[in-house]
C-alpha cells in the first residue's frame, strides 16, 4: 500500500507544477457559489459558458468550481435550483477567480422561467444519483410530523421501506446494511431511533442530500448496494439566527451565526422527544423512574483561513434510553466527528484531508439483584481521507485519493457484580483496516457524450490479536491460531471497475449506461425480520468473504416542457456473490462463534424504474414507479432452489404531489402501494410433546397482504414581514385509516384449542399530528 | 389525578407504538404432502419410554396427533444394549421400563414404511432442581409474576436445560437456555410467563432438563419461530437430528422436578 500512496503523492506534485500542453493558451476560472443571505455555500450549482464552447463546471461539495477555457469573452451563467441564475459576460486574459452569490427565488408558486442548465440530469454522465430537495423532505407528510430525509428518500423508485414506519431501506435490492450512509463523510452505522421509527437525521440541520443507486463515482466504496451522502449546513455566515418546532413526540431547535463575519460560522442543532416527560407526572414511582427518549445533536463550525485553506469541524451526537425502572436499561447511539481541510494547491487543484472518528454502541443493563449483568458492545472507526480534483482541461475533470479506515468491532463485554449468577465475559475485540484508493474522470468527450468512469482499489486485512477459529461445513471448529497484535490474519484485495456514460439524443434527451463493481467488507448480522440496535456487525476473515456486487443499468432520460417535467425509464440487473445468511436456531447473542452458523450464497436482483416529475410551478411532485426481484440461492436453504429475499416486492408505486395555494398555504399528499413483503407461512402442521408446530416447506413463498397508504399535510406560513416568521403544519398519516400487515402470527385459537388461527398485527391506523415551526 | 395520568399514558402509548391492532384473517395456505415427524425422549427414570410417530396434516384441519401406525422402532446404546418398541396405539409406540444412563450415547432407529429415520442423542450429566421461587415485575404499571428455577450449574462442561411449566396440569410453556453466560453458578432462571392471573393456591409444576446440545437447539429453533427470544425471525423448521428429512427430535435426558404453590 505505500506503494500507492508515493505514487499518488508523486501525481499530486506534477499536477501542482506543470500545466498541461493543450492548455498553453488556456485560463483557469475558478472560485466559490454561496447563498446571499446566509453565506451557505451551494452544492451542485453549475456555471455554463455559453457560445461554442461546450463547458463550464458544477461547485463540489464544498462549494468551489474549477473551469478551463482560452482566451475569450464569454457569457458565463450561474444557476442553481430555486436560485436566480445569475448572468455575467467576462473577459478571460489570465487565470480568474471570480466568486458568486446567489439570490434565493422565493416565488416558488411561480413557474421561473429559465433558459440555463435545468437538464443537469440529462446531460450529466452520472447515472442512478437521485438528489433530494430538503425543501421537498419539509413538505412531505410523514408519520407523527417529524419531517424525515430517510422516508423522503424511500418514496423514489428504486428506493424502498424496510417496514411501516421505519426509517431502514433497501436499494435496488440491496439488504439495510448495504447502503453507505455518510454524514459529513462519517459512516453511520445505526441510522435510526426508537426502533427504526425515526431516522437519525435532523433535517434542520442538513443542506444536501444525494443517494446513488448504481454508477457510483470511484471515490466511493465500502458497500454493496447505495451511498447515502447526507452534507450538513456550515451554518450562516453573516447573522444569528434561530429557528425550530414544537412537535407532537419532539422538539426541535437550530442556532447559527457567523464566528468572523463572512469568514467563519457555526451551527448547533438538537432534537429531543419527550414522551418521558409525560412519564414524570406519573403518581406512581414505578411508572415515572422509566425512560424513553431519543436526542440527536448536530454540530459545526467552519473557518476560512486565507484564500486557499479552509477548516470545518463537524460533529453528531444521538441516543436512544430505554429504561424501566430498577430492573432494566438499554440505551444505544452513534457519534461522528470529522475535521477536515479543504486546500487549493493551484485555481484547479483542490484537495480536502478528512480525519474522522465513528463510533456505534450499545448498553445493556439487567439491573436485578440476583441476575444483574451489563453488556458493552460497539464499532469504533478511526478513517482518514485524501481527496483531489483536478481540472484537467475543460474536457477532463480527476478525481482521485486514498482512504484508510481502521475498525474495531468489540463484539460485548459482559460485566456482573458479586451477588450475579452471570459470569463477567470479554468477547474478543475484532481489529480490521480497509485501505483503498481511486482514480475518477468525468470527460466530456464529444458535445453529446459524457463519461465518468474510474477504478477504485480496495483492500481489507482482518488484524490480530485474536484467537481466530476455522470451522468445516457443519460449523464445528476445525482450528484455533492465535494471533499477536498488528498480525495480518487475512488479507484481501478487490479492483472495483465503475463506469457510467450519457449521450445525448437531444437537447433534452439522453440515454446513459453504468457498469459498477462494489465491494463489502462489514456485514451485519441480522436474522430478525426488523433492524435492532443489537445487530451484530462482522467483518470480513478467514471464513467470511468480502461481498462483491456487479451491477450493469442503462436508462432513458428525457425532458418536457422546458425542463418543467422531467421523466426516466431505468433498467437494472446486478449479481451479488458471498451473501450471507444463517442455519436455523442460531443465536446471535453474544456469540463468539458466530461464523459458525453462517451460511453463505448468491444473490440477483432486477428491474426496471419509472420516474415522472413535475419540478415547478404552483402544482409539483412525482410519480416512482419500480418493477423489481432481489433473489438468492444458498446450499443449505430452500433445498438449493432460488428464493425471494426479504427485501423482494414486485410493485411499488409511490405518488408525490404538493400544491402551493398561495403565499401562505401549502397542501401536500403521498400515497404509496407495495407488493407485500416475501414471508415464510406454514403449509402443514405436526404436535411435539402435545403442542402444535408448522411445518414450512418454501422460505418466502408467500407474500403478505399489498400495502397502501395514503398521506395529506397542509402547511400555514405566518405573515411575512415579521421578526419572528412561524408556521403550522398539520398532518394525517394513513388518511383512510389501511389495516396494513405489519406481521402475521400462526397460533392455536385460545377459545378452541383443536384449532389454528391467523392473525395479523397492524402496526400504525390513522394518525394526526400538529408541529408548530418558527424562526428568528 | 391517577384517572387523568392513566388516561394520558393510555393516550400516548395508542398514540405510539402501542396504536397496533389485531385482526383474524383467513389464508390461503398450500397443502404440503404430509412429512414423518418423530418425537421421541429417553429419560434416566426407570419408566416406560415413549415414541411418538405420526405425519404431518392441512394447516385447516383441528390439531390432532396423526399418529403413523406399523412402524418398527428400536433402541440402541453404545454399551450393547438394544432395546425393541411396541406400538400401542396408532402412532405411540412403548419401550418396556428402562432407564437411561448419564455419558452413554443413544441411537433411535425407526423404520416407517420402507424408510428408515436414525437419530443419537447422548445423556448429559444429571444436574438437579433446587427450587422455584416467585418474582413480580412492574413494567410501566403492569404487574406481572413470573417463576424462576433455581439450580446449580455445574462448571467447566457447557450444559444445556429445557423446562416445562405445566400450570393446572397443562403445559403452558417449553423454553430452554444454555449457562454459556452463567456457568457454575447458582442460576435462578426465569420463565417468562405471566402468573399473575393465577389465584391463591392454584399449582404449577416446572420439570427440569438436561439435554444434549443438538436438542437444546432444536428447541431453541422452535422457540424463535414463536417470536421467543427478542424480534420476530424469518421461521423455518428446527434442525431436526434425524436422518432423511424426518422432522421432530430424539432427546436422551435427565429429568427432575418441582411443584410450587401460588402465595398471595
């Protein structure tokens, strides 16, 4: 691996110092894109140079853009959506760098005519990115009014709930565990609270929001089936100010202001729901000492130093307590910090260095005299990121960097006191590093084709000390070699293609393919139907594999109406190797042999996605359509056969729809219809020792009942002008009051014994909820 | 003030997680062909050990014991011993009195209509009930009593237990654990089903286990299909160990006992 890394740092050197030949004649624009009024810089806004030349450059993540071009005057355009583009004429004579702000368009309900670059997503080469609007995530009705990027996302084709009510999802496919969630480039591990009913991002807190399906760029890697790249507001530069809401389970505040003005600034944002507060007016004691209660914490700063070098350091902090008074406590939840610094080399080499702590845990305590234990478990990372963009030419964009993540998975620790019949037990911490690196280009190759395509290298090597066991086909061990720290156990070592390319049929128009590999080298162990916080995630060793995905899509993009109605047809197929499932009866409880009942197949998952959006105008949403099977195939399940995976559902049809009424009112609806989930159901039934037992004969063969849905909110803004700017939002989740299926029990009839009955728990009737919003 | 307080949390909780409903609902559920089940123990009591033979039926039949008949069931030891069943009634075949023998290994072969199903199972030691004892809960207002079975584990050996609360007479719950977190102690383990609606008086009887590991997780398979054991998995039938795809188990185990009676 240092190997790479001299060879990387040698690219970064040339690229410093020379320019290229073609470029003799050529400049460099470059410089940043930020909102007038908060100093938020904009991801994504794209500068166009118009005339004959096809180019131009969109703002990373961080708000810089680099463009080439020769000498010239050009007439340059500045658009991002819900911004007034801007248009200036410029005369290019040497390098440039030139700064713009943007206005925000607050006439939403009018339709902004615009002949600037609305077809970003027909030009672009990338494939499979769906961004969503938080402007679109804060009108969407959702469950108990807590606004939710993750149920936002799961209303998108392609996208899928994981259950009623809950914040998991699966991609293309793809299990919970297969989505790369990134806050502010920090993996998330346990993305949810209260179990799963609620994400664990604050959406007050977050700026951008972008999920790949497929045709993920290189600098991303780690798992199998999405990334999930959640950015969080830097907070306002040029003025304090204060917004949050009082909900029905929570409430929600934001503070943010400049540190220096226009040079640096911060923003805290929090999140508590207080059920338990309502527990403490309780008469009886044993009622008021339980908790229940979640808290997320948002926090970051940022400062610009000089010119070139800017610093942010950002940071999450979330909890989950669950409590019952003297005899029971659990409480789970993840922090991240990441520091990085964003530095520019030249006007087109940028570089930003990401040093970053992860950590997941969870607390068990049995407080009860004689049985009182504590259980420790977590996943700890410490990442370190080196990130480049070089602007090449005004046909070449590079990407390129290294990552390096060090893992430690402390299974449980297991702590008793004295008076305890449970035995104070260490399970073995695991130790693993994963180190990759990527080389990315988006070429814009004729004016009509387009091209990201680029390599990553990844590798993962399980690390001592650790007494590491082997086991044969039966799961009995067949070898235990202990391991001293630092030793590799077991290396591995994985090149992940990824290309993806569009070209355009029209001006508004395009088909694109992708090809990509991605590789996972975290598993997590699951054999419930729902996430818990207790899931146990492994890493890869010696008896478990890296996870490998090929996926292959290619689509149809088109737009109407001047860029007012934006529709794509996508079709995918994607094979997936060393999936993993377990034999029956296996505890995954505090399991030091876990591995051994592990089983290990094949996976496929298909379909086609239809996407219909309406994107201005007083009337807007969407219409998601997917068509899908996510199969697998493992020896010792199903006889041999293929099966539907629990993440399979035929149809799924979501239906957005928001409607601005005037300046005040805002009326917003979703319906959403499934194939009901792939389940297991009994086909006979036998007695062992006098009580009844089913027999299965075909793991998933039947389906639950469809699901439907429908949803309506209406938002009241206060009346502009005023200090202190409030709204209401009122919401009715599940409107026609659906019974749906959130599971279906097999059990003997309590009033008659000779008999069996079915019955099936719903989990969520109708439900109202009121939030009032304000801001300062 | 309590009526309001009462009302309040019932509002929440409705409001919450507890706004689930349930309904009975009728499937249609496919007709497997009826498979061999075999439920067979061999205890250390001196006693007339017991087979139970019979074949899977419809889901929307009454629950029945469908018993196979004709059958040929025998016994073997690794110390030499064989022992011949009779069939007394459709499906039950009766050893003569035996008693089983605690590191000695058991084969059960049964022959059933031109297949032939061979299970082993080797006799733990004899690990004994102290005693039960009662423990009440109160989650979030709710009483509950629950029974807890007291005994010693013995250290060093991995032991596995399977118990089997009867109340009134009726078994109620067949649970099993493992002392992978408690071994050699004095374990006081409880069986999560509720008493509380029990009166003064009434019995119940918990029986106590030891069994051999493949048994341990047959029934522990079975009892994370019936959602015991934390959230709901995706069930399928429990490792049975029986060859040739007979379903069910054959458990060579020690058994004590003891019956408690419900104080106020």
């Amino acid at each position: 691996m240092p190997k790479i890394l001299r060879f990387l740092l040698l690219v970064v050197v040339l690229l410093s110092f020379c320019k290229p030949s073609s470029a003799q004649n050529k400049f460099t624009l470059s410089g940043n894109v930020t909102d007038s009024e908060t100093g938020e810089t904009l991801i994504g806004a794209s500068i166009r140079l118009s005339g004959t030349l096809n180019g131009g450059a969109v703002t990373n993540s961080y708000g810089f853009y680099s463009a080439s071009m020769p000498l010239g005057d050009y007439e340059l355009s500045v658009s991002f959506i819900g911004y007034n583009t801007v248009r200036q004429t410029i005369s290019i004579t040497k390098d440039t760098k030139l700064n713009f702000i943007l206005i925000e368009d607050n006439k939403l309900d009018e339709v902004v005519i615009s002949a600037t670059k609305r077809d970003e997503n027909i030009s672009s080469a990338q494939m499979g990115l769906q961004k969503v609007n938080v402007r679109e995530i804060n009108s969407v009705p959702v469950l108990f009014g807590e606004r939710d990027v993750l149920k936002t996302l799961q209303l998108l084709p392609g996208i899928k709930s994981a259950g009623e009510g809950n914040s998991g999802f699966y991609v293309r496919g793809g299990a919970t565990d297969q989505n790369l969630i990134l806050l502010d480039e920090a993996p998330v591990y346990n993305a949810s609270h209260l179990l799963g009913f609620f994400s664990t991002f604050n959406s007050d807190a977050i700026k951008d929001v972008s999920v790949y399906k497929g045709g993920m760029p290189a600098q991303y890697g780690g798992r199998l089936a999405s990334v999930l790249d959640i950015k969080m507001n830097d907070g306002n530069r040029k003025e304090y100010t204060a917004e949050g809401g009082l909900g029905l389970i929570s409430s929600r505040l934001k503070v943010e202001g400049p540190i220096v003005k226009d040079k640096g600034s911060f923003m805290v944002s929090g999140r508590r729901t207080y059920l338990d507060a309502f527990l403490a007016f309780a008469p009886d004691s044993a009622i008021s000492n339980n908790t229940l209660y979640f808290y997320d914490l948002n926090a970051k700063a940022n400062y610009q130093l000089d010119e070139k070098n800017t610093l942010f350091l950002s940071g999450y902090f979330g909890r989950d307590k669950l409590g019952i008074a003297d005899s029971f406590g659990f409480n789970w939840g993840n922090s991240t910090v990441t520091l990085r610094w964003n530095h520019l080399y030249s006007n087109r080499l940028f570089s930003n260095t990401s040093l970053i702590y992860s950590n997941y845990n969870y607390v068990i305590q049995n407080l009860s005299e004689d049985n009182n234990f504590e259980v420790n478990s977590s996943i700890k990372d410490f990442n370190l990121k080196q990130d480049f963009e070089y602007s090449l030419s005004n046909k070449h964009n590079l990407k390129f960097g290294v990552n390096a993540i060090h893992h430690t998975i402390a299974p449980g620790k297991l702590t008793s006191s004295g008076s305890s019949s449970v035995n104070q037990t260490n399970y073995e911490d695991r130790k693993g590093i994963e180190l990759a690196t990527y080389l990315s280009d988006e070429w814009t190759v004729t004016e009509t084709l387009n091209l990201v395509y680029g390599l990553r290298l990844s590798s993962f090597s399980l690390l001592g000390p650790g007494n590491i066991k082997s086991y044969d086909e039966d799961g009995n061990i067949t070898a235990t070699a202990p391991y001293k720290s630092g030793e590799f156990v077991k290396s591995y070592l994985n090149l992940e293609p990824r290309i993806s390319a569009s070209y355009q049929l029209s001006p508004s128009s395009s088909i694109k393919s992708a090809y990509t590999r991605n590789i996972q080298n975290i598993h997590l162990m699951s054999n419930s139907t729902s996430t818990s916080p207790t899931d146990l995630y492994i890493m890869n060793s010696n008896n478990v594999k890296p996870e490998i995905a090929d996926q292959i899509a290619t689509g149809y993009f088109r737009n109407f109406n001047d860029d007012k109605y934006e529709f794509s047809a996508e079709i995918y197929y994607k094979w997936m190797q060393n999936q993993i499932e377990y034999r029956s009866g296996t505890d995954l409880r505090g399991n030091a042999n876990v591995e051994a009942d592990l089983l290990y197949g094949d996976g496929r998952a298909y379909g086609l996605e239809l996407f219909l959006k309406k994107r201005f105008g007083k009337f807007n949403g969407w219409i998601g359509y997917t068509w899908s099977k996510t199969e697998r195939l493992f020896d010792g399940i199903n006889d041999g056969r293929w099966f539907y995976a629990k993440q399979d559902r035929t149809h799924d049809l979501s239906l957005v729809g928001i409607y601005k009424a005037g300046p005040r009112w805002t009326f917003s609806s979703v319906f959403v219809y499934n194939t009901g989930n792939a389940v297991t159901y009994p086909s006979g039934k036998y007695q062992i020792n006098g009580r009844t037992v089913f027999y299965y004969t075909e793991k998933n063969g039947y389906r639950t009942p469809a699901y439907h849905r429908l949803d309506v909110a209406a938002t009241l803004e206060g009346k502009p002008g005023k200090k202190l700017q409030s709204s209401w939002s009122f919401g009715i989740y599940n409107l026609y009051n659906r019974q749906n299926a959130f599971s279906i029990d097999f059990e003997d009839d309590p009033d008659d014994l000779t008999r069996t009955r079915v019955t099936q728990t719903t989990l969520f009737g109708i439900i109202p909820s009121v939030t009032w919003n304000f801001k300062f | 003030m309590r009526l309001t307080y009462t009302f309040l949390t019932g509002l929440f909780a409705a409001v919450l997680l507890l706004t689930s409903c349930e309904k009975i609902i009728t499937l249609e559920l496919d007709n497997a062909g009826a498979a061999v089940v075999i439920d067979a123990g061999l205890s250390d009591q001196g006693e007339i050990q017991v087979v139970r033979l019979s074949k899977t039926y419809d889901f929307t039949q009454p629950n029945k014991f469908n018993g196979a008949s004709g059958a040929t069931v025998v016994l073997t030891s690794n110390t030499g011993n064989v022992v011949n069943y009779t069939e007394v009634e459709p499906g039950i075949y009766n050893s003569p009195r035996i008693r089983g023998r605690s590191g000695v290994k058991y084969t059960l072969t049964v022959n059933l209509e031109g297949k032939t199903y061979i299970a082993t199972s080797t006799m733990p030691d004899k690990v004994h009930i102290d005693s039960l004892t009662f423990k009440d809960y109160n989650f979030f207002g709710e009483k509950s009593r629950f029974v807890d079975v007291n005994y010693l584990d013995p250290r060093g050996a991995p032991n596995y237990y399977r118990y089997i609360l009867r109340v009134k007479g009726k078994i109620e719950e067949d649970v099993v654990s493992e002392d992978r977190f408690n071994d050699g102690n004095e374990v006081a383990n409880t069986i999560f089903y509720d008493l509380s609606d029990l009166e003064r008086d009434d019995q119940i009887d918990v029986e106590f286990l030891c069994i051999d590991r493949n048994v341990y997780r047959y029934f522990y398979s079975l009892s994370q299909n019936m959602g015991g054991g934390g959230p709901p998995i995706a069930p399928s039938n429990p490792p049975s160990n029986f060859s040739n795809g007979a379903l069910g188990v054959f458990s060579a185990y020690t058994s004590s006992r003891r019956t408690a009676t419900i104080p106020d």
